[in-house]
C-alpha cells in the first residue's frame, strides 16, 4: 500500500545514480527465494526501521516461505518488519520486484488494524495470486477494510531500506499515519506541505507520510531533501 507510492516520489526527487541499470522488475511474482533475507540480516533491518529506543523492545517478524513469524517477542507494543514490493499498489510496475525491502515498525494501535491487511496481502502472494486476483479479494476482505484504530501510525526511518530502483534508492526517513478515508485533511499535497497523502485503492484507509530529518540512527538525512 505504500512501497509503490514511496518509489514513485524516489523517482520523482533523487537523483540518478549513473549505475548500471538494473533488470526491469518481473511482471509476476518471481522466485519466493529471491524475496527472502538471511534471518539475522532481516531483523537488524526491521530493527533498523525506528531508532533504537523503539526498536531494541519492539516485536520484530521475518519473512519465511509461509509467511511471517515471530523472530523476537518485543515488549513495548511496537512491531518491526520488512515488507516487500507487493505492499505497492496492485498497478505499480514495482509490485513484485524482489528487491524492494520497506523497513516498518508499527506502533500497538497499527499493529492490531493495519499489520493485519499487511500479512493477509502477503499471504495473498506467497499462495501464488497475481495481482488483480489480490485486488478483487481486498475489495471485500474484512482486514483489507479494517479501520485503522485512533492513533495508529509507524516509523520508516531505515538509511537501509530499499524502495526504488532509481535514484538513491531509501527516499527519506519518514513516519506514517493511516486514517479512514475522509476522516480528516492534513493539508496533504498542497504547495509547501511537508505532508504527503496515499490513498488505498480500494481499501479504504488514507496513509498521510511526514519526512523527518534524520535516519534511526541519528545521522542527518538533509541532504535527501535537496531536488
């Protein structure tokens, strides 16, 4: 739900590396190897996705050839994850890249009304559906049309992250906060908003996405703010 619009303000903001251009993404679901991580590389990333004073007590999950297991219990509510491409919208030409890696780690209200829509789409793509098969099935699946709880949010603050081929590949270190569609206006993508709206399609949740100014580890992300 929002790896592809966070690719397409990459495209749009960073500039070009002047690397090799890599293969063009498949347009199924390539390989499940291709999508999974070496298990401890996995959850210093998901780790890696707010700063430590968040992460170090928050559930962290990895992705298995099932789907998502627990790899650490957390104690603070939080859940740390990487998703992958198909979190995209089911159009965006990204949806099944096997590079994309999309460090998140949800607060508890997020966890409990937005994570589940998460895993039911993965669950969706590890069972071998393509992408508007998965499309007609949000359209009426109960998770899919959960309400996001009041105040549920996450943090995508990983330097390690990957979600785009183009550019500098991590965009910017960013908080996320879902809201029912039509619940309420940010000012979101309006001229010098720094608010950038994402709206699911059809699930009905609004994804406002706040750039911060520095990595979860502290170090500056300024430069990432130059065109």
């Amino acid at each position: 739900m929002t790896a592809g619009r966070i690719a397409a303000l990459a495209f749009g903001v960073c500039v070009a590396s002047g690397a090799a251009p890599l293969p063009a993404p498949p347009k199924t679901m390539a390989p499940l190897q291709q999508y999974l991580m070496p298990r401890d590389a996995e959850i210093a990333l998901a780790r890696s996705a707010a700063p430590p004073s968040i992460s170090a007590d928050a559930t962290v999950l990895v992705l298995g050839a099932h789907g998502y297991e627990t790899a650490m219990k957390g104690s603070n509510g939080f859940t740390c994850l990487v998703e992958r491409g198909w979190e995209a919208p089911f159009s965006d030409p990204g949806f099944w890249n096997p590079r994309i890696r999309g460090a998140l780690c949800f607060n508890a209200e997020a966890t409990r009304t937005v994570w589940p829509a998460h895993n039911e789409r993965t669950d969706w793509a590890l069972a071998g559906l393509g992408a508007d098969r998965m499309r007609a099935r949000a359209r009426t699946s109960k998770l899919a049309n959960m309400t996001p709880a009041p105040g549920a949010m996450c943090y995508m603050m990983s330097k390690r992250q990957y979600l785009s081929d183009d550019g500098a590949h991590h965009w910017h270190p960013h908080l996320m906060f879902f809201v029912p569609k039509g619940l309420a206006s940010w000012g979101a993508d309006l001229a010098g908003s720094p608010v950038i709206s994402s709206a699911g399609n059809p699930e009905p949740v609004v994804t406002y996405m706040v750039p911060v100014t520095k990595w979860s580890d502290g170090t500056s992300a300024m430069e990432m703010a130059k065109p």
